[in-house]
C-alpha cells in the first residue's frame, strides 16, 4: 500500500507538473523573443528623428553609437553607402525604400527590423537592426532550468508526503493484523493501540473492545463449566457413601475404582476451567506440568517441542483402549487393537489425545448394544498418523448432522466434534463412513509432529481418565 500511495502522488504530481511546464515553457520563450524584437523596433525607431534632422555620417555615427548593441544598427542613406556592415537582404531592404513599409521578420542567423524614415526631399532612408538567434533566446535556458528545479521538487515533496501518509496508514494496518493473528493464535491479551486514519483509528477501538468482550465471555463459560462440573460432586459422594454399603460384594471395588476415576476427573476439569485464560492447541486451558496435579496420580511423559506439546499417539491409545478393555469384558464386547511399531508423534498433548479416544470408543458404549465389537486401530503414513475406531453397530446414518452439536438425532455432537478439532489443529481431518464390520468407522487423521530438537528433555504432564462421553 505505501508503494502504491506514493506511485499513485508521483504520477498525479508529474501530470500536473507537466501540464503547466510545457506551456509556461512556451510562454517564456516567447516572451523572450518579443522582448528582444521590441527592443530592436525602439531602437530603430530612436534614430528616426535623428535623421530627420541631419544626413550627416559622423553625426548619424555618433548617435548610433548611443544605442544598445551599436554594432547591429545599420543606416541606409539614399544614392550614399550604408553606415556600418548590413545583413538584410536586397530585396527586403528594396522592399523597405520603395514601400515605405516598417518590416519585422526572422531571417537566417536572427531577426531583421527595417525602419523606413522619410527626408526632405521626399527621398527614403533605411534603419536597419539585427537581432543575433542568441539574443532572441537569451535567459531561456535558465528559467526552463528553474522551473525544472521547482517541477522535480514539487514531485518530490509530494511523494514523500505521500510515503510517510501511506507508511503511517501500513503501520497502523500491520499492527491491527499482527494483533487479530495473536488474538487467533490464543493471546487473548493482544491489544492494539489505536493509530492513524480516524477509520483504522476506529477499527482499533473496535478490535480491543471485541478482544476484551470476547476475554470476558469465555471467562465467564469457562466459570459455568466450573461450576457445573462442581454441582456433580453431590451425586458422587452419594455414590461414594453406596459403595461403602456395597463393602464386601464382588462389585464393590470396581465400583469404587469408577468413581474414583470420575472424581479426578471432574477435579481436572474444575482446576482447568479455573486458571487463568490461556489457548491450547485444541482450544483449551492448558495446565503447567505440576499445574491441577493430584498425590498418587500417575504421569505420562508429554514432550513440548518449540511449537507445542507432542505426544506419542500409539502409547496413549494403548493405555486408554486397555482402560476401556475392562468394561468391554463385562459387557461382553470383543474388543481388538493394532498399533503401528513405527513412530507416531503428533502435536497434540496427552490429555488431547485421550479425550478423542475416550470420545470416539464411549460413543460405541454409548449408541451400540452391549456385546457389539469394537476395533481400535493406528496406522502411519509418510506425513500423518491415523486413528481408526470402528465397530459393528448400526452405524451412522447422518455423518453430517453427527457432527453438529446439539442435533436432534439423540446426540450433542461433543464428542466427533472433539475428534475433529483435535484433527484439523494439527492440519489432519476427520472422516465417518460405513466399516466392513457393518458400523462405523470414524477415522482421525493426525499430522506428524515436527521433530524434537537433539538433547531436549521430555516434561511429564497429567494424563486424564475418564468414563464415556457423549457422541
């Protein structure tokens, strides 16, 4: 744009400029030369009255000698030799005498002034002068120089004003973008500081109060989920209290192990929607590494590479398949795995990673009949790494309106929609059809993390278990 303004000022300045040098050019130069022709009129007509009253040589020598540019004024006196070196042509000069006819034209090497005088007698004489091509041009040259001067100053000016204009409107504009990209990234405290034009002034003002009513907004949807996860605290400890009267039967520790496991649950999902607002990859709060830890909980390594956190996708499906093989056992669900030996690598952290899986196998507990099979697959690819969960139940007869939250279908579409955010964050996709088992096949695709720089170090975050969510 700055480039652009500034070719836009020189090429309207430079029209204008040559719009009024070309013609003052012209005019100048015609001032010029009517200038000198006037001078060499007067000067003719001066001597007139001289010769009005004396033919003598000497005399009309000596008042010749007067004059301007002497050298160029010639007297033709008749029947005697002319008084000094003549450049006008006979024929002109015959004209001159016998018409008795002023003449005033231009001629080769300048410009002729004949001036016919009458004397007594009835007799005409001639004054002649010559104006050399200099003269007639005279000056010329340096006012076109100074008009040059002032043209190419005049373009000048105006596109440095123009450049400065234009870079402060770029200024203003790169700010504005650099601040809705980190806005985009997950920084919600960028800013931008209202500059320029009044529009990007206005555009500024109008950035910052969406960004902080934005803040705002998910502070507040973040305290909702906070507190609705902490009103689920009451049915659990009445849960808790049924266990201990459930103490001695052959449920009683499973049980109490599944409550367990949705009370730290919960507790992860109250400390995240609690601490200060920041973006994961998948849009999420994310926790430092000791950040919502609980004694006893166990830790995973997730490695954080320069661009995010990473993950080896194949080790935590594996722990979350083994987690959910056990109550496939009880509902007798043939359960089977095939994990890829290959690196698998995305960049997503651990807790990414296992809210999809416990997403897309819940959905199979949840919308299939128990005993229905289920397979659990990861494959590598040359630039990604696929999850596939598949089983033989029904299948999913709209995989469009599957993905819509909230749909009317007996789903809130929470947990593909996972999926396919964790998917699309790291450049895969997600994609639903029907598998050879007869059911669904949902497939994630994750693209390969970027190698971890040599010698870095793993940190370890919490892995999150959890029990079935919602399709």
């Amino acid at each position: 744009m700055r480039r652009s303004l500034a070719g836009v000022a020189l090429a309207v300045t430079s029209m204008v400029a040559l719009s009024f040098l070309i013609p003052l050019a012209a005019l100048v130069m015609s001032l010029v030369k009517d200038q000198s022709v006037t001078a060499a009129e007067q000067q003719a007509a001066a001597l007139a009255p001289v010769l009005a009253l004396t033919t003598d040589p000497s005399a009309l020598r000596e008042s010749a000698a007067s004059l301007d540019a002497a050298q160029y004024v010639v007297v033709h006196l008749p029947d005697e030799p002319a008084l000094g070196a003549s450049r006008a042509p006979a024929a002109l000069l015959e004209r001159a005498q016998q018409g008795r006819e002023s003449i005033s034209q231009h001629m080769t090497g300048g410009w002729i002034c004949l001036q016919p005088v009458v004397l007594p007698g009835d007799q005409v004489a001639v004054i002649e002068n010559f104006v050399p091509e200099e003269e007639l041009t005279r000056g010329v040259t340096a006012s076109w120089t100074v008009m040059l001067l002032l043209a190419v100053g005049l373009v000048g000016g105006s596109v440095l004003v123009a450049d400065r204009l234009g870079a402060k409107v770029v200024r203003s504009s790169k700010r504005l973008a650099h601040a809705s990209q980190a806005l985009g990234r997950g920084n919600l405290d960028a800013r931008v500081d209202p500059m320029g034009p009044r529009e990007l002034r206005e555009a500024g003002i109008a950035f910052n109060t969406m960004a902080h009513r934005m803040t705002e907004l998910l502070a507040v949807e973040r305290e909702l989920v906070a507190d609705l996860s902490h009103r689920l605290r009451t049915p659990l400890t009445a849960l808790h209290l049924a266990t201990e009267r459930m103490a001695g039967s052959p449920e009683s520790a499973r049980v109490e192990a599944a409550v367990c496991a949705l009370e730290t649950e919960l507790r992860a999902i109250i400390t995240a929607a609690r601490t200060p607002l920041a973006v994961g990859p998948m849009g999420q709060g994310m926790l430092g590494p000791d950040e919502g830890t609980d004694t006893g909980t166990a830790h995973h390594a997730t490695h954080l590479g320069a661009a995010g956190p990473r993950c080896e996708a194949a080790d935590v499906v594996r722990r979350r398949t083994a987690f959910w093989a056990v109550l496939a056992e009880q509902q007798n669900r043939p359960c089977s795995l095939d994990l890829t030996q290959e690196p698998a690598a995305v960049g997503l952290s651990e807790d990414d990673v296992a809210a999809v899986v416990d997403a897309l196998i819940g959905n199979v507990f949840r919308h299939t009949p128990p005993g229905t099979a289920f397979a659990v697959r990861v494959a590598r690819t040359a630039q990604a790494v696929e999850l596939v969960v598949e089983d033989a139940g029904p299948g999913i007869p709209e995989p469009e309106q599957a993905l819509s939250r909230g749909s009317s279908t007996g789903s809130s579409g929470l947990g593909l929609d996972i999926a396919r955010r964790a998917g699309s964050v790291t450049g895969g996709s997600m994609r639903i059809a029907r598998g050879p088992r007869g059911g669904a096949r949902i497939t994630v695709v994750f693209g390969l993390a970027a190698p971890l720089p040599s010698g870095r170090a793993p940190r370890a975050s919490r892995r999150r278990t959890g029990w079935p969510r919602a399709r």
